[in-house]
C-alpha cells in the first residue's frame, strides 16, 4: 500500500484573528503610499489610552505585504488591527 504525506494542522495551533480595517496601495505617481481606512470597521477597532490622554487605534501593515506593493508585485495590502 502506498504511503500518503498528509499534513494537517493540529486543533490546538494558536491563530490570530484580526479584524480588517482597510487597504494600502502605492500613489499612481509611486512617490507615496495611500491608506484608506473603512470608516465602519475602524470605528470596531480597539483602542489604548497612553499616559497623557491621547487615544491611539493600534493597526498592522506586514512589512513583507507592503515591500510587496512598493515594488510594484502586488497592487494592494490590508491593515488590520490584531484581536486577542
């Protein structure tokens, strides 16, 4: 009989769950990086309170994503904010 390589992910792996907040693509002129935020989801978004009263959204880009855009093999990458 022959033998099968199956890989299966175990039950108990830790997976991040992240809620999806926007996108990032590169200027048409190439000389920035666009954010645009859905107002919705980000108004969802958790939120930190720092020392001196400022409120702060936390979100993430993956830097392997967005070097990805910039040089030009991927037209658009998320941000997100991590969920616990």
């Amino acid at each position: 009989m022959p033998k099968t390589n199956e890989k299966t992910m175990p039950e108990n792996q830790d997976e991040t769950s992240t809620l999806l907040v926007g996108y990032v693509r590169k200027s048409n002129a190439g000389g920035a990086v666009k954010i645009s935020i859905n107002t919705d989801a980000f108004s969802d978004c958790s939120t930190y309170v720092t020392s001196d009263g400022q409120s702060y959204v936390p979100l993430v880009i993956s830097v392997n994503a967005l070097n990805k855009v910039l040089n030009g093999e991927r037209a658009v990458t998320t941000v997100s904010q991590l969920l616990d």
